[in-house]
C-alpha cells in the first residue's frame, strides 16, 4: 500500500503537533487546520486519504463537517480521533460517514490500526467504548433525534451564537442579515421547545454541536 496521505483537524496546536510526530515516517502528513471550515477548504484543494478529526472544532463541529465532508469527498476516509467517550456521539459520528472513532487517551498503535483498516474499507472503533455503542444502539437504534431536527443552516447559526458571535456577528460571517439569524434563533428555539439563550447554548454543548 502506497504511504497514506493524510489531513489533520483540531483546534489545539499542541496536539496537531504531537499526532503530526506520531504519523511520520507511517504517513505523508499534508497538512493541519484548527477549525471546521478551514478543514473543508484544506480536505478540498489537499484531497487526503484520510482525515483525523475531532469533533469539538470552532466554527464548525467535526460531525457537520463529517456529513459535508462525506458528500464533497466520498473517497476520503475519516477517522474521529476525540476526548469524548459517549457512545451515542460516537454512534452519531459513525453515523455521519466516519470509518473509525478512537480516544485521545486511546494507544498509539490504534491510530494507525484504524487508518490502516479505514483505507481498507474497514470500520474500527476502540475497544474502550465498542461496548457501550452496541448498548446504546440497542436501546436506540434511531440514534438521538434532536439535533437530526435542525436544517443544516440551523446548525450553523446554532454554533456560532453558541460560541458567543451576536447575531450581527454571526449574519456577517454567513453573509446573510441579521434578520435571517433571528428568523433562525427562534424557529430553532420553538421547535426544539427551548425558552431561553442559555438553553439554546446547553443544547448545542450537550449535543456537540459547540466545544465546552
């Protein structure tokens, strides 16, 4: 098999260098963003083999990049590499294209294990929580519904103002008006029967959707 090439995305530098090390000399690391949208960009003019993603990213959480990434490029394999260790984000993440989903405490030898298996049109998913996903997709085989609810623009106005952007804010970073923002905030709000700012932002935490 011909060296991997492959795309790394988490918002902190420290371990974007640290998996960077990791991979070297198994993998051709071409490249490394901090971000959801930038990730998108990257994975589209780089077109890797395989791309390590977290799912708390600013701008744009890992699982919607995921469901984008999936249709932009359907070769690409991704593997969710994360702190988070509920077994019905994991499901969701599968559930969202991924090949493989693995702790940031897992070994070393597993991120390899899993880029080798995703490339081979395996699935991999750590020993740690494997267990707990096949509980959680017994008791819920639909997966959770909530964030299914939202329009993908709903996500997107979602995790911005979640992350603290006004409205103003986030309307200039969509290149929509303020107006639509709103008409988003609120349609969101009644839908999922949420009657405050603060429980908007615990839905999007709870969910995802934004890091803590």
């Amino acid at each position: 098999m011909n060296v991997p090439r492959v795309l790394l995305a988490d918002d902190h530098s420290i371990l974007l260098e640290a998996f960077r090390t990791l991979l070297e000399g198994k993998c051709q690391v071409v490249g490394a963003v901090s971000d959801g949208r930038a990730l998108l960009k990257e994975a589209l003019r780089l077109q890797p083999d395989a791309i390590v993603i977290d799912i708390g990213m600013p701008l744009l959480n890992g699982l919607e990049a995921a469901r984008r990434l999936r249709d932009l490029l359907p070769k690409a394999k991704l593997i969710f590499l994360t702190m988070n260790e509920d077994p019905d984000i994991a499901l969701e993440a599968m559930r969202s294209g991924a090949s493989a989903y693995l702790l940031k405490t897992s070994a070393a030898a597993e991120l390899f294990l899993a880029i080798r298996d995703a490339l081979k049109g395996k699935s991999y998913v750590t020993p740690r929580i494997a267990g707990r996903m096949s509980e959680a997709l017994a008791r819920n085989p639909q997966g959770k519904n909530g964030e299914k609810s939202l329009t993908t623009r709903q996500r997107e106005v979602l995790q911005l103002l979640a992350e603290g952007k006004s409205m103003k804010e986030a309307a200039d970073f969509l290149a929509v008006t303020p107006r639509t923002i709103a008409f988003h905030k609120y349609r969101m709000m009644e839908e999922l029967g949420l009657k405050s700012n603060a429980e908007l932002i615990q839905f999007a935490v709870k969910r995802q959707i934004v890091a803590t």
